[in-house]
C-alpha cells in the first residue's frame, strides 16, 4: 500500500510569488491534514479535512494560505503571495474515518519550502 | 502557549543502555498521547501511543509511562540501538488535531 505523496520535496520562491504544495493521502483514507515545521521548532497544526470539508482551520496562519480538497481525494495547499516567514517543512497527513481513539496519523516525507 | 514541552533538544546513549526521553504537558483535555520518530528528509512515523487513562504502555523495546499529576511522560527505549538514532517527538491529541513539542534528537553511539 502506497503511503501518504507530497510534492514538491522542495520548493524555492522568491517572496511574493505563489506556490501550491500537493498531498496524496493514503487511498480510503478520509482525514487529510496539513502541518507546519518551521526552523526546527515544534510540528504545527494548519488544518484538518474528512473528505472534501473542512473541519478545522484553525491553525491556518492567515488569508494567504488556501487549501482545498477537491473530491476529497488529493489536496492543494497554495500561499499567495509567500512571505520570508512562510519558510519551513510542510507535512501531510492522513487517517481513516474510522480512526483509533488515539488518533494515529500517517505522515508524508514533506515538502521543504524556502522564501527567498 | 506550546501545550506540549520537550525540554531537552539533544540526548547522547551508549548503545544497549536504556534511552529515556521527557514530554510536559499543560492541556488536560489531551485523552491520548504519541510518540512519533522521524528521520532526515522524512515524514514523522508513529511509534508508541497512551490513552489517558493509562499510566503504562509497552511494546517490545518501547515503553511509554503516563504521570497525569505531574502532566508529564517519558519514552523508555531498551536496549537502544544505533538505528533509533532519530528524532522523537511527543504529541497529545484530545480529537483530531495532533498538538506536538519540538523533538529530542536522540544518538545512539555504538
């Protein structure tokens, strides 16, 4: 079984341009989540789909960042325009709707995002 | 407000000796807590998890304990092996989202 795809692995920008990440989550699995490392600091909640809603985005930092779920398959996440503090380790994440109570997660390896 | 704290960024073992890594915590509705292992250039994997209402967890060479008075847990690894060099990281999560500290990069010398 195929686990969760991101791409790209790596990304630079330069600030005020646009870029779109992508995540394949794990086939059937319908929670997809978004996640933030930045500068080796802790791994940061951005969002949260079951399928193609969203159910939590709380975490998104602000209107520059767009995520979508198109047909609650594959996701987008787009920053536009991309600022210097946009810089870090973007990783997704999925599960299945019928998730443990302890919530475990599958991980992509991330796309590093560098704003010049 | 960092719900989650691991306070120690690095720790050093000899390997076959026991590795113990902390988390403190300061949200009491956390029902679960996780521990993930990431290696460079790759997405954290999931290693060993704890309901709340638990004080010990155990699997093979890993152990997780639960202190919910202290808000405080602790990763055993033992024996340690030179292939758990990684970073580990501890997450509580109280529905969807998985609320994470900032990782113990853990060497295991050989």
């Amino acid at each position: 079984e195929a686990g969760v795809t991101q791409f790209p692995s790596h990304s630079v920008i330069e600030k005020g341009q646009t870029v779109t990440l992508r995540c394949d989550p794990i086939s059937g699995h319908d929670n997809l989540y978004w996640y933030r490392r930045v500068m080796g600091k802790e791994i940061k909640f951005l969002l949260h789909f079951v399928k193609e809603s969203k159910q939590d985005e709380s975490g998104m930092p602000n209107n520059r960042f767009l995520a979508e779920r198109t047909g609650g398959t594959y996701s987008t996440l787009k920053v536009q325009p991309a600022e210097l503090e946009d810089s870090g380790v973007y990783f997704c994440a999925s599960s299945p709707i019928l998730v443990l109570t302890r919530n475990e997660q599958f991980f992509g390896p991330g796309t590093r995002l560098t704003v010049l | 407000d960092q719900q989650v704290k691991q306070n120690s960024p690095s720790l050093s073992v000899q390997e076959g000796r026991i590795s113990i890594l902390n988390c403190d915590y300061t949200n009491s509705m956390f029902d679960y807590f996780l521990w993930y292992k990431k290696y460079p250039a790759e997405g954290p994997t999931f290693l060993i998890s704890i309901s709340s209402i638990k004080d010990k967890n155990e699997d093979g060479r890993f152990t997780v304990f639960l202190n919910k008075s202290a808000k405080h847990l602790s990763l055993h690894i033992v024996p340690s092996q030179p292939g758990d060099s990684a970073v580990y990281f501890c997450a509580g999560t109280s529905g969807s989202r998985l609320t994470f500290g900032e990782g113990t990069q853990l060497t295991v010398n050989p």
